[in-house]
C-alpha cells in the first residue's frame, strides 16, 4: 500500500539524514526494497544520497548495497527517458554516478551483479 511505501520512504530519508552508513544500511535491511520502490520511490534527492552513501565501502555489504543502488538506476533511467532530468538533475547524476563507477573498478571488478550495474550506469552517463 502507498502508506507503507511513504513510510519505508521516510525510514530512509530519515537514515540518509543520519549521515551514519550503519544506520542507513540497517534501516534497508529492514525493509523490503521492491516495496520502496514499487508505488511511488523515494524522491530522486533521496535516491542520490542513498547511491553516494553506499558507494562508500562498496566491498562491505555488497549485495545489499547492490540492491539499493540497482533500483535507484532504475528510476534515474525512467527519469532521463521520460524528459524529466534537468540539467541541475543530470549535474548530480553525473557527480554521485562517476564514482560509483570507480569504485565497481576498484572495490568488486569481478561482481557479475557490479558488472551488470556498472553498463546500466554507464548507459545513463551517456544520456546525461
């Protein structure tokens, strides 16, 4: 339902707001993601903040993370492709998606689910 949506959207505003990577990671263990995501998902400020946060340590917490950050791909596509990425959008698209980039390279280069993420971003830094 949207009400349990608007509140797993708020457990993470609330986590990223914390500014504490443990805190916002066991807050996502805590809720289904395909729940966040399924009605309305966070807000896209949200949804770049949550990216930034994780890409930190990539190397802990993998799956996790990988989950999280998959999905928030997901909606950054849907943006770009509906017209709905401005150019301050696409500024920090670029600016939290680079160094995901980075550190794939450098933290998980042999993580197929990395690899996969990685040609999603890739794909949407080149619509930016």
């Amino acid at each position: 339902s949207s009400g349990i949506n608007a509140e797993y959207g708020g457990a993470v505003y609330e986590a990223l707001c914390a500014t504490d990577i443990t805190v916002l990671l066991e807050t996502c263990r805590m809720i289904d993601p395909e729940q966040l995501f399924a009605i309305r998902p966070p807000s896209r400020e949200t949804l770049l903040c949550l990216v930034h946060q994780m890409t930190e340590d990539l190397h802990e917490e993998t799956d996790l993370k990988l989950e999280y950050i998959g999905r928030s791909a997901m909606v950054f596509q849907k943006v770009i492709r509906e017209g709905h990425a401005d150019e301050e959008l696409r500024g920090q698209m670029s600016m939290v998606l680079r160094p995901l980039l980075i550190a794939i390279d450098e933290r998980i280069p042999r993580n197929s689910t990395a690899r996969m993420l990685k040609l999603a971003v890739q794909s949407i830094l080149d619509q930016i």
